[in-house]
C-alpha cells in the first residue's frame, strides 16, 4: 500500500553544488530574505531532493567544475526550521551572499563519496579542496540524462522550492541510489530521447534484479533509512505484480519486455499484449486507473499501431492492479473488458482476475 509520506510527495530546492557542500557539514539549507515567503509555507515533515545546479561561486577554470551538478545529490526531511546571522556558505563568506531562513533536515541521504569530504566548515577550505569536495558530492548523482533515458520525467531545472509533480517516476532510480547500485542502463539513442520522428518504442528486458524487501534495513551507512523504504513500498508492489504478470506471459510463450511507454509489451507470432500497472489503495484506486487507461489507449497507439510488425498482431490490452478493485470500481472495469480491456491483480506469486479477463488470459496460456 502506498503510504502518507508517498502521497504527500516530493519537493525539490536548488543551489549550486558547493552551497551544498555545507549543507553537508550543517544538515541544513538556506534562502535569501526575497524568499522568505516560500521559507515560511515549508513543512516540517516535508521531504525534499537536493537538485545541485552548476557550480557559481568558486573562482576557478571552468574547466575544473564543468561536470559538477546538473543533477540529484540527495535527499532529506525537514525536522525544524530556524533563522541565522552568521555566514555559512562560501558566497557569504567570500562575496556577498545572504542565506538567513533556514530548514534544517532531521533525515538525510546522500548520494555521493562523502567518506571522502573532511567535515569541517567550508570557511575552512580552500578554493582547491572545495573543487574536490564538490566532485566527490556529484559522484553517483541522478542526472538530467538519466531522468530522461530511465524515468521518462525530469524534474525542473529552476525554482528553488519546487514542486515534483511526478515523485513515483524516480523512485526506481531512487531505490537504486539507496540500495547502492546505478538501475541498468536502457535505450540511449536517438529514438529514446523524443517522441517526434519515429514510429515506436525499443523493447528492452525489465530488469528484476532488484532485492527490494520493504521491511528489510539498508546498511548503516543510509541515515534515511525507514521513511524511504516505506516511501518505496508502493513501487515495490507495482513492480511485483508486473514481474508475476510478466511470468505468465512468459510462460504463455512471448518475448516480455517493456519500452519508454509501456510497463509490459509481450510479444509472440501472432499476438501482442500491452500491460499497464498501478499500485493502488482506498485513496487513489480512481485517479490511478483513469490515469492507466489514458496510457494503455496511448502506448498501444506508440508501441503498436505506430510499427507495422506490432500493428499486424492481435492486440491484448491489461490493466495490472497492485490489489484486487474496491467493489466500486468492479463493475466499470468489468465493461471495459467489451472494449478489449483486461483486468489482472497479484494473489502472492499466481495472477487474478476479473473472470472474462482470466478466460482471455487462459486463451493466450493455449
């Protein structure tokens, strides 16, 4: 079940990255006095990711901070909030910066080489450690790229706080970050970074090799631990119920993979089947299916209609639910199985469904 702190979602602040070189040191983040209004709406309990924008105030070749930035460092959640008079980050202390309203993090989690970073204030740093502190800071960030190519969103570059409208699309990358590893690299062509010019989507494997226990505690390395597995909780059984679809089409003979749109595409002779999925709970089971039946009928257009392999095949629409449909909604996913829509939910590893929608997966299982 998707819990509070995912439906309260994410927000973002931005700051060039040796600014969060002491947040590092701090555990807090600072705005100027034109941002005090933003600082005064901001939550304790909110929980933000550090968007690290180019480097600004060190006086350096450019040269030296050109890859710094430009991405995700970390993440924490906002214990307290306080208003300071001394000078904290380097273009304070050396050019005329003013940071005084401060959210400090009861929780955070970088992403970077910290063991690498000597923890002490950046008034006592010089110009070169501080370049060398901000290239171990930028290590194992989520890039802009990255965001593009795996998560199909990207967060927005400017405004500092902002908002994510989409928080669900990164947690794969998120999990990966925690977990320690970097999610597999996909598709990076021409074709995978805009939808104009070309005529549908790569198939890729899904990568399952994920040990994603939402119970289980990450090392003792990640201070963020608890909030975010229960924050990845949802995505975790999102991506069950798709690997225990996926096996039964596997099982039925096709090729399963997934493409930039589609969570599932099957492919076998003469058939194709298009799956998407949803984690759902008594919250949001409505808005999460009118979203995934908006998608099933565009991918189908992108990833079937548009290739003229995929198009000459015996189209399979599905919706994967994370859990058996509320009563409520049992009755309008029943009538859309006239419309060529199929309804499927996880029991343990064994997949349930409406009963129209088993007899047609039991006619492809033939």
């Amino acid at each position: 079940m998707v819990s509070e702190f995912l439906q309260d979602g994410f927000r973002k602040v931005t700051g060039p990255i040796e600014h969060w070189l002491t947040t590092y040191h701090t555990n807090y983040w600072g705005f100027r006095p034109d941002k005090k209004s933003a600082w005064e709406e901001i939550e304790i309990g909110e929980v933000f990711l550090f968007h690290a924008s180019a480097s600004k105030f060190l006086d350096v070749p450019r040269k030296e901070v050109r890859d710094a930035g430009k991405g995700v460092i970390g993440l924490g959640r906002v214990g307290a909030k306080s208003v300071k008079d001394d000078p904290a980050w380097w273009e304070e202390i050396h050019d005329d910066g003013n940071y005084p309203y401060l959210i400090h993090f009861s929780e955070i989690y970088w992403f970077g080489n910290t063991a690498e970073i000597r923890d002490v204030p950046v008034r006592e740093k010089s110009v070169e450690e501080m370049v060398e502190d901000v290239h171990h800071l930028d290590e194992n960030k989520i890039s802009f790229k990255e965001m593009d190519e795996k998560a199909n969103y990207r967060i927005p570059a400017q405004g500092s706080p902002g908002n994510v409208k989409y928080p669900e699309k990164l947690f794969p990358l998120l999990v990966g970050r925690i977990h320690g590893s970097v999610p597999e690299s996909t598709d990076t062509s021409e074709e995978s970074k805009s939808d104009s010019g070309r005529s549908s989507s790569t198939v890729r494997s899904r990568n399952r090799d994920r040990d994603l226990d939402a119970s289980s505690q990450s090392s003792g390395t990640v201070t963020y631990d608890s909030s975010v597995e229960q924050t990845m909780e949802g995505w975790i059984d999102h991506e069950h119920a798709l690997d225990t679809f996926e096996d039964a089409l596997v099982d039925a003979g096709f090729d399963v993979g997934e493409t930039k749109h589609s969570d599932i595409l099957g492919i076998r002779e003469n058939d194709v089947v298009l799956a998407e999925a949803k984690s759902i709970h008594e919250g949001n089971e409505r808005s999460q299916i009118r979203t995934a039946l908006g998608q099933i009928h565009e991918y189908s257009y992108f990833d079937v209609n548009q290739d003229p392999e995929r198009g000459s095949k015996e189209l399979t629409q599905c919706l994967v639910l994370t859990r058996e449909p509320s009563t409520d909604y049992r009755g309008f996913l029943e009538a859309l199985q006239a419309e060529g829509i199929y309804t499927f939910w996880p029991d343990e590893f064994n997949i349930e469904g409406l009963d129209e929608s088993l007899e047609v997966l039991e006619d492809l299982r033939e």
